[in-house]
C-alpha cells in the first residue's frame, strides 16, 4: 500500500503546501463557493457596509432655497387669515356682550319702574271737611319727601305715597307712613350708575344699582305737568346705555313708561 507523505515540517514544508500543485477537491473551494461562505457567516454585512455608506450622501439632501420660500410663503398667508377670523370673532364676542349688557340693563329698569310709578299718589284726610286731599307726588331733579336719594347722590326723579294704617284699633285711624323711592346717578369714570334708593318714613334703604354704563343724565317726561299737586297718570324716563369697554358700540337708548294705578 503506498503512502504519500506529508512535506517536511519547517518554513520549506510550509512554502511547499502554499505552492504545490492543486489537489482534488479545490475545486470546491474555489473563489465563488468562498465568497458565498463568507456572506452567509458574515450576515450580509458588506451589503449593510455600502448602504451604511450611502446613507451620509442621503441625510446630507434638504430643501432648496426655492422650497423654503415658498414654504414661508404659504405660512405668512394662511398665518394672516387666521388672524383676520381671531380678530373678528374677538370683536364681535365683545360687541355681542356689550349689547347683552345693555339690553339687560333697559329690562332691569322696566321691572322696578312699573311697581314705583303704580304706587306714587300722595293723600292726605281732611278732619274739617272729611274729605281727601291730593299733594305733590312726582318730584323732578329733586329729593323726595324727608330727603329721599338726597344724600345718595344726584336724584333724577322721586316719587311718593302713603301707606295709611290698617288697625281699625288704632288710636288714630287716618294716620299715613310716608314712603317713596328715588332713581339716582352716581359718576362711574367716564358713564354714570343709576341706583334706587327706597325710603320707607325716615329709613332710607341701601342703594340699588338698575343700570350701568349711562352716558348722561336721563330726562322725565309726564302726560300732564310732573310736579303738580294733582299727580300725573303716565310717566317716562328715557335714557342711553354704552358700554365704556366697547369703543364701537353704538349704544343702546330706550324709554320706560309706566301708569298710576291710584285713581
């Protein structure tokens, strides 16, 4: 049986089996089954290298100078249209509230008005001649009966009546408590408050604020003279409303009237 042997250890043994002839079975080692060996154990890693080495060229692309103008552009545009809608909505949020309150005043007003101008009428008994007798009830620019709204600040309008006694078992019968309210302006900055005051004898209740924002002094007016003894059957306060924080408001003016009830 013949046995091959193996080159001689040493750098020549070595150099020899680097150099010596091709045996059997290189064939399958050659470049392509190698290569492909040294991708599967590699992972595909020279693939991962190239397109590592693509990626900087990929993150270094951006927008031009043209894209980014109309970029801003764009923006700017649609910037100053939602300005516009905000600022419209803004204005008209406090237009609509500053009617509201406005409105709300005219109303407030209408509720005290009717009951004060129902119960006005003041009379007086006559023990000489048992009669009745009228006096002064609408007083113009002036305090009401005992001083009422006087000293609350400068009245517009007072009225009065009374109140007679409902004992039958009073000592006195036909005695009267006086009682009357005042509508007053009081200076608020650049508007005035109007306030009721209601008097009953010699108290004089707290003040009431009915109206806001008034831009003047409001005016009286009656079907027959105001003042007279006789009192008047109908009687008017016109006044104008606007808010002070509302610069574009128009304002809001209107006119309350209500009856005497007493006949």
């Amino acid at each position: 049986m013949h046995r091959r042997r193996d080159p001689a250890p040493g750098p020549q043994g070595e150099d020899h089996r680097r150099l010596g002839p091709p045996r059997r079975g290189d064939a399958d080692r050659g470049p392509a089954p190698a290569l492909q060996r040294q991708r599967r154990r590699s992972g595909g890693r020279p693939m991962q290298l190239t397109e590592e080495r693509q990626r900087p060229a990929e993150r270094d692309d951006g927008f031009t100078l043209i894209e980014m103008v109309i970029t801003v552009a764009i923006l700017g545009i649609v910037s100053v249209a939602l300005c516009g809608v905000m600022f419209s909505y803004l204005t008209s949020t406090t237009e609509t509230s500053a009617r509201l309150n406005e409105s709300t005043d005219e109303q407030f007003i209408s509720t005290y008005w009717q009951n004060d101008v129902s119960s006005l009428g003041r009379r007086y008994f006559s023990s000489s001649t048992n009669t009745f007798g009228v006096d002064q009830s609408v007083f113009v620019g002036a305090a009401g009966p005992g001083g009422c709204g006087g000293s609350v600040g400068s009245v517009v309008v007072a009225f009065g009546w009374n109140d007679f006694e409902t004992d039958p078992t009073a000592p006195d019968p036909w005695s009267t408590t006086a009682q009357g309210v005042a509508y007053v302006t009081v200076p608020n900055g650049s508007r005035f408050n109007l306030q009721r005051v209601r008097c009953r004898g010699a108290v004089v209740g707290a003040p009431l604020t009915v109206a806001h924002n008034l831009t003047g002094t409001p005016s009286i007016s009656c079907d027959t003279t105001c003042t007279a003894a006789t009192p008047p059957n109908r009687v008017s306060m016109t006044f104008t409303v606007k808010d002070a924080k509302a610069a574009g408001s128009p304002g809001y003016t209107t006119t309350v009237s209500a009856d005497r009830r007493q006949g």
